[in-house]
C-alpha cells in the first residue's frame, strides 16, 4: 500500500523536478546574459552538439539560446537519473529538512560535476564559470523550495480531507503497532487510522487511544467508521481470517493481511512471487542482488589494483622493516570466517613475535599486548598491517568495505553470546566497514560492532560503500586502531 502511492509521488516529484531544473537553467542564463553581463558574448559553437544553427541566425540572443539550450537539456536529463541514483525519491521515512536539503545538495554538485568533467574534453564552445556558478546556487534554492512547498501542500490536502484513506486495524499486539507506526512515519501519503478492534487486555499503549471494541463487532463498526481498508493484524487464525477476507469481499472493502512474525521480520523483509506463490523474504540483502553484486565485485578488482600498484613501494619498505626488526615471516596468515560462514586465509603484516598457531587462533588481542613487536605497534595503530588483504579481495575472498572477518574460535563463541552475530556473514568480510569507522574495532564492544554491520549489510549502496572508503582515513587519524 506504501508502495502503490509512493511510485505516484515519484512521478510528482520526478515531473516537478524536471520543471524547476529546466526552468531555472532558463532562469539563470537570462539572469547572467542579460542581466549582470549584457555586454557578454558567446563564441558560437558551429560543429559540435551545442551549435545554435543557422535556422535562427546568428544574432547574439540566437546564439546564447542555442549553445546553451543543449547544455540546460542535458544537465535536466542527468539531474533527475542522479537523483533516482541516490534514491532521493524513496519514502521519506520521517526525513527532517535538513536531512532531505543535505541530499538535494549532494544530487545537484554531482550532477554539475559528472556533466563539467565530461565536456572538459569538448573543445567546441566554452560555458561561463560565473554562469555554472549561478546555475548550482539557483538550482539548490529551487530545487529545495520546491519539494518544502509540494510536501506542505500535500500535507495541506490532506487536512482537508482530500484523498485520505480510512483504515480499521484489527489486532491490538506488536505487529498492529509497527503497522500503526509505518503509517504515521508516512503520513504524507493519507492512510488515517480510525479505529482498532482487539481484545482490551492485548491492546498495547501506543494504540489504547485508537481502542474501539472486540473483533466481534467488526460489521458493527464497519458500518459506523467507514473504512476504507481494513488491516488484519491478529494471531494467525485461518478461521477467522477467512471470515474477515469474506466480509471484505461482500462489502467491497480493501483487506491487508499484516503477517504475525513481529519478532522475526526485519524492515527489510520483502514478498517474491515463485510462479503465483507468494514466499516471505525475511531479511532482503541488497547484496544478494546479481547487479549489485557485479557491480560491487567490479569495484572491488579496480580499486584493489589500483591501491596495490600505488603503494607498491610501500610494500616494499614496510616488508623491509618488518624483516629486520624481529625474526619470522614477513607475511602472516590466518584462518578466518566469511561469506556464507566459509573459511579462508587472510593475509597481513606480522606484526607479533611468532608463535604457536593455537595461542594466535584462540588468544584476544588487546590494547598493550606484550606479543606486538616494536614495527608491529605502529603497524596495528596505523592499520598498514592489513595493506596485504588487497590480495584478498582480488582473489575473492574480501571485499573492500565490509564486517570484519574474525577468527572461527571467536565465531562459535560470539554466535552464542551476541543476538543476530552470523548475519555478518551473509556478505563477504571487507578491508575497512562501517563499524570500524565508528570507532568499533580492536579491543571495543563485539554487540555494538554486531549491530553496525547488520546496519550496513541491511543499507547497502553504492554511494555508502564510496562514503566509509572517504572516510576511512579520517576516522583512522582520529581513532588509531590497536
């Protein structure tokens, strides 16, 4: 139901969007050609694609207008695939301002910037720097002042009644209060809840107020609310669910079915269809996506190679230090866990004095751990030691933003003693992740490192993995690992 209405205001805002990027790129050549500059010219551009043409002379208006007519199409065109890029057209779960204006901002520097970087290599014309200036500054105002203005008129429609659908929830426990509550964060959409019928004593606080009688009394308050919809949201009792299905159909009213698996269902379950039968997704991972999943391992190869030909000489110096100051391999490796609860070896720099296999697989590092050496501490502070997992990620094994992987001794304890720990497995480990960039490495917390990566895994894009990478560094710099 959030769906159907969502792709509506996708459009709304996809149709709106197009009208005020076009409108004000309009807006802005106007503005800085024959407002602020007028004496200006504009080298016209006769061979490339932003050529005015002869249709329309070669008056200066004609030309102005026509070599950046193509400019002002194209950059609407990319302005909205950006914004669907960053999903800026999701359902706004609640979303303050801020937070949308923060996004908006981000679309439109992207926008200019991806369209700028391609026509440098276009020597046909050259477009105004002050003008491209104004166009980005104008572009955010309008942009922002648009979608406040159509949420606040929507807002406004609906309290005026206008397109509002009516909704009696039957069921008073958790999974009739998450239901409740996705709707208030989405009221923009018009679901209004009227009434909830339950048993008086299973009723929880947040729908006490809502409280109209039993589900008995369903005809009789059918006919005194009206509703539009009604949501079934009751232990599953293919009895009674039958008879409500059946009374909706005689009275021609909408029925959802609202499953009671409160404490299993995550916000990222999803139902597939598997030839006409419906199959509950309990957690949906964007990462078992074949596209994304491409398009991550992609990455992944790209940047893995690039990182090792550049620091190659690092390489070389840190396995030179590592070899002189203490005795042992320059390399060490390790059993640990990953994708699919698959074991693999990792590699890094030995940064502790060598010792026997049992000791390393099962003994906890901690903060001032006499087995460290003395290179082996700047290496663990810095996080050069794990320079060498690179090689991980190229064959497959890692990826470069992902949980961290641990040791299997470490994972039989932790699946018993922290709630949810095997999700991290359900992608491949990574070189740097969201936990270790809010300070959830080392010796810290296992159950808030365990909550930071299911978030990541459950939030997967593109654009956050690019985020942690940008971040990581800074985060380093002011929490060195240990």
């Amino acid at each position: 139901m959030i769906r159907e209405r969502n792709q509506t205001f996708k459009i709304g805002f996809i149709a709106l969007d197009f009208l005020i990027v076009a409108s004000t790129f309009s807006i802005s050549v106007l503005f800085h050609f024959f407002i602020l500059f007028p004496e200006k010219n504009v080298q016209p551009d006769n061979v490339g694609i932003f050529q005015p043409g002869e249709l329309f002379g070669y008056s200066k208006t004609a030309i102005i207008i026509g070599t950046y007519f193509s400019l002002g199409l194209l950059l609407t065109i990319s302005q909205i695939l950006v914004f669907i890029g960053i999903d800026l057209y999701h359902p706004r779960r609640g979303i303050r301002f801020i937070k949308e204006f923060i996004a908006i901002v981000k679309g439109i520097l992207l926008n200019f910037g991806l369209v700028l970087s391609v026509l440098f290599f276009y020597r046909g014309t050259s477009f105004s720097r002050i003008f491209i200036l104004i166009a980005v500054l104008l572009t955010i105002l309008s942009v922002t002042s648009g979608h406040y203005l159509f949420r606040k008129f929507i807002g406004y429609l609906r309290k005026k009644g206008k397109n509002v659908r009516h909704v009696l929830i039957l069921g008073g426990g958790n999974s009739a209060a998450r239901f409740f509550e996705t709707l208030q964060r989405h009221s923009i959409y018009g679901y209004r809840v009227v009434g909830v019928l339950a048993e008086k004593n299973k009723v929880v606080p947040l729908l006490k107020k809502l409280y109209r009688g039993g589900v008995g009394e369903l005809k009789k308050f059918s006919e005194k609310l009206k509703p539009d919809m009604i949501v079934y949201a009751l232990p599953q009792n293919q009895k009674k669910m039958n008879e409500v299905v059946d009374y909706c159909d005689r009275e021609g009213i909408d029925c959802r079915i609202v499953p009671d698996l409160f404490d299993l269902i995550t916000h990222s379950a999803r139902i597939d269809d598997l030839d006409g039968m419906p199959v509950l997704t309990i957690r949906d991972i964007p990462l078992k996506n074949g596209y994304f999943r491409f398009m991550k391992r992609s990455f992944d190869i790209l940047f893995s190679l690039s990182v090792l030909t550049i620091l190659s000489w690092l390489y070389l110096l840190l396995a030179f230090l590592v070899k002189t100051t203490s005795r042992g391999p320059v390399f060490f490796s390790q059993e640990r866990v990953g994708l699919d609860r698959k074991t693999f070896q990792v590699y890094k720099f030995r940064t502790m004095k060598v010792q026997e296999k049992n000791q390393s697989d099962t003994k906890w590092g901690t903060k001032h751990d006499t087995r460290v050496t003395s290179i082996g501490k700047f290496l663990r502070k810095t996080s050069l030691d794990e320079i060498p997992q690179f090689f991980n990620v190229l064959r497959g094994d890692m990826s470069v933003v992902g949980p961290r992987p641990e040791r299997p001794h470490f994972v039989e304890q932790f699946k018993i003693q922290y709630h949810h720990y095997m999700r991290r497995h359900s992608v491949k480990s990574g070189i740097t992740g969201w936990a270790q960039i809010q300070g959830f490495r080392g010796d810290t917390s296992i159950q808030k490192r365990v909550e930071a990566d299911i978030y990541y895994i459950e939030n997967w894009s593109f654009w956050f993995d690019l985020m942690i990478i940008l971040r990581t560094i800074p985060s380093q710099l002011k929490s060195p690992g240990e």
